[in-house]
C-alpha cells in the first residue's frame, strides 16, 4: 500500500520526536518515584497502624485516638488495624516481615516487648532485632474489680474468699502476656492464691463474662473499665500503681492494701520493621511529641486512665532494656511459664 509522502513524514517525525522526549520523560517519572520514595517525602500514603488486641480494648482505644491526632500533622490517614492473638506475637510477627518503609507500623506493649521473651520457650519475631523503636505512646495503671453483685468489698475480702476456696476463684485474663495478665499473676504469687485465670482474646469478651457473673474478678486497665464503674457496673478494689489512680482517687492500691511496694503499671509503644530508615523513624517520633503538646488530647487521655508519653528512639531503646530487666524478674519470681 502507498502511503502519501507528507503522512510517512509526519509519522517519522512523531518516531524522531517521541524516542527524543522518552527519555526525559522517564527521568522526570523516575525522579518523581524516587522523591516519593525518599525519606525526606515520607509519607505519600496512608499508613497502618497494626494493633495486637481485639477492637474495644484499652490498647485498642489509645490506639485510634492518636491515628487521629497523627494524621494532620502527617497528612496521610493512620489506620488502624486489629491483628489479636497468640499473646500478641500474630500481629507483632506481621509488622517484623513487612516492608521497612514506615508504612506498617506497630503497636506493642509490655507483653509483645519486654514480657513475651521470657514467658514463651520461643517467639515467631526477635523484639530487640526485628524491630526499630520510635516511641513511647503512653502508660496505664490496671484495677482489680469485681461483678457489682458480689459480695467482695475489698482487696482482702478477694484474698480471704480465695484462701477459703482454694481453686475455685476465676479469673479473666483479656490477653495472655499483657500488662494486665503479669500484673494479676504477680499479685496471685504475691498473695499465695490458688486461683484459676480464663483467658481470652481481648478485655471485650471477658468484660463480657464479668459483667454476667461467670468470673469472679478480672485486672484490666482502668480506662478499659471506667465506663462499667462508673455506671456501677463493676466495683473496684484496688489499682496497681504505686500512686492512686486520678480518675479513681479513692480506689486504694494493691500497696496500701496489704503488699508494701507493690507495682505493676503497663504501657503501649510505637515500633518500625528493623531497617526502618532512621530519618522516618525520627520523623514518626517528632510527630507523636507534636500531636502531644495538644491539651485536649492530654486531657481525653488522662480522663481514660492514659498518661501520655513520648520519648526519643534512643531514649525508647533504653527504656525497653529497664522493662525487660523488671518484666523478666516477676516473671521468674512468679514461676510464669506459656506453651
């Protein structure tokens, strides 16, 4: 077939000019994904937040409460997602395989950081090499409470009712591993009780089996059982800070009730995929200490029973050796052992 002299020119001129502009135009595309790649542009997506207890928990709620003040001063939205099980180590393990770019990120906790090595003959993840810690996202103290109808009115009623039955008290444990479960564990080997722990998967269910009388007490964080307390739901009996509770300043600690010096507070904390880019890494901790300067946020988290914290990586790192130094020595103490 002919084709006409001034359509074969134009279509080599198109040839001549598109292999002219290719290459330019790739650069320019490949410049453009290297910039979004770049620390320094960190983030251009969403981010995921992975959470290792069961929606509705304490853990939980903080959780989304700072996704929510982390977004506008990141400009990307925080999801969180709820990965509860195996005391932790199926969301923990997830994070420590993903990619290293900042955009699944971890929440841990005392369990799955400073308490699961030492509870488990073997965990799927390494918490010291598998992970980059960024910060501290806040503290909580715990609080021993009761069904409203039982006829328990004190920490030392609770310990004479289980001397008296030996092996017949039950109590529920929301997440095997958990700050709340080492605390109520210590306080079963402080007191000698022969008492029997339920767990379960998450404070909801067991709240739930609290509530209906089919558990004789449970140690959960104040904020997760403020709500039930307050409604006179729940009645309290002691919390294991060695300072009262303000939200609850006339509930007595485990320490003024019979056990000098007895401490069990938990916490919860923001980690990275080893690997992490340092520069997102800093990015990520100086974005938690700005959404703190935020009153309001203080407030809201203080009136759950949250202290906010925020601290530097490296001030994180050494946090996390104290906790596992302090968590692996009840643990001992206690004879605590997990299959």
């Amino acid at each position: 077939m002919n084709v006409p002299t001034h359509r074969r020119l134009t279509t080599a001129a198109l040839v001549i000019a598109f292999a002219r502009w290719a290459p330019a135009a790739m650069l320019a595309l490949l410049a453009t994904w290297a910039h979004a790649q770049s620390p320094d542009a960190y983030p251009t997506r969403p981010i995921t937040l992975v959470v290792t207890f069961a929606a509705g928990g304490g853990t939980d709620i903080q959780a989304r409460i700072i996704a929510r003040a982390l977004e506008p001063i990141l400009g990307q939205p925080v999801v969180v997602e709820n990965r509860p099980g195996a005391g932790g180590s199926i969301g923990t393990q997830a994070v420590a395989t993903a990619k290293a770019d900042g955009y699944t990120l971890l929440v841990g906790s005392t369990g799955t950081h400073a308490a699961n090595q030492y509870l488990y003959a073997k965990l799927p993840y390494d918490p010291v090499k598998d992970f980059a810690p960024i910060t501290v996202l806040a503290t909580f103290n715990n609080v021993v409470v009761v069904p409203a109808a039982s006829p328990i009115k004190s920490l030392q009623e609770l310990i004479d009712a289980a001397k008296k039955n030996p092996g017949k008290l039950n109590y529920g444990i929301t997440t095997v591993g958990s700050s709340s479960h080492l605390a109520v564990e210590k306080f079963k080997h402080d007191a000698a009780l022969d008492i029997v722990g339920i767990p379960y998967n998450g404070a909801g269910l067991a709240t739930t089996d609290l509530l209906g009388g089919r558990l004789d007490f449970m140690l959960d964080l104040v904020g997760t059982q403020f709500e039930n307390i307050s409604a006179g739901k729940l009645r309290p009996l002691a919390t294991t800070a060695l300072a009262r509770s303000p939200v609850l300043p006339a509930v007595p600690t485990v320490a003024e009730s019979g056990f000098p010096g007895f401490s069990a507070v938990g916490w919860i904390g923001l980690f990275a995929p080893a690997s992490t880019p340092p520069a997102i890494v800093n990015k990520l901790a100086a974005a938690v200490k700005k959404a703190y300067e935020s009153p309001e946020l203080q407030a809201s988290m203080r009136s759950r029973g949250f202290d906010l914290v925020a601290m530097t990586p490296p001030e994180y790192t050494k946090f996390l050796e104290e906790e596992r130094v302090k968590w692996s020595a009840v643990i001992r103490d206690a004879h605590i052992k997990l299959e």
